[in-house]
C-alpha cells in the first residue's frame, strides 16, 4: 500500500511544490521589481497576478501536507482548485469588459486550473479509496 501511495502522490508532491516555488519567483519579481520582469510582463492583470503569487504559498503548502499525507491537504488542493477556477471566471470577465490582457494568461490560468484540478480529484479519490481499503481491512 505504501509504495502505491507513493507512486501517486510524488508526482502531484513536486509538481505542487515546484509549480509553487516558481510562481512565487515568476510573480515576485513583477510584482516587487521595477526591472525586466515586470517590462516583459506586459498587460497584466493585477488582480490574476496577486491571487497567483499569493497563491504559489499555497501550492508549496499543499505540496508538503500531501506528501505528510496530511487530509487538510487535499482540502486545501480542493480550495486551491476551486479559487482559481474563480479567478479564471472573473479573469474572462475582465476580458468581456475589454480589458487589457495577455494571451499568455488566458494559457497559464487555464493550466493552473488544470493542474490544480487534477490534483484535487485525485488526491481525493485516492484518500476515498484509501478509507475504504482500511474499511473493508478492518471488517
């Protein structure tokens, strides 16, 4: 049973963690820079950019408690799957009002909310079946 948790949970453990430490570099140095990140940057939007940074604590988070297999973890890769999808809807909002915006934003939300997603589903179908498995071993 431990090596089939580990085999599921590693990937989503660094893809959490690195996709975390990243987006917090990548939305830092936009946000507290004055220099080439924040000029290549572009038209972004303020909003997507501060869920994001600040959402890239969370990911690292996430990352650490579902390799602890902690169950708040899947909780929060819930929460962190449905804010996003949120903020990608108030994000297309945006873009119907006819604000500024990058393409590669439209690209990185949804990946966001496709990673995010199917870190949610599956760390909470493989704890289902986990109490289950410990359910049935027990009767």
């Amino acid at each position: 049973m431990i090596y089939k948790r580990v085999s599921i949970i590693w990937p989503m453990v660094f893809i959490a963690i690195v996709f975390g430490i990243l987006t917090i570099k990548s939305g830092g140095a936009v946000l507290f820079t004055n220099g080439e990140a924040r000029i290549a940057a572009g038209n972004y939007v303020a909003f997507v950019l501060w869920f994001n940074f600040l959402a890239g604590f969370a990911y690292v988070i996430a990352g650490v408690g579902l390799w602890l297999d902690k169950s708040w973890a899947i909780k929060l890769a819930i929460g962190i799957a449905a804010s996003t999808l949120i903020v990608f809807a108030a994000f297309a909002v945006h873009i119907l009002l006819n604000g500024n915006y990058e393409m590669r934003t439209v690209a990185a939300m949804t990946l966001r909310s496709v990673i995010w997603s199917a870190i949610a589903i599956a760390s909470y179908t493989y704890n289902k079946q986990s109490i289950m498995k410990a359910s049935s071993d027990n009767n």
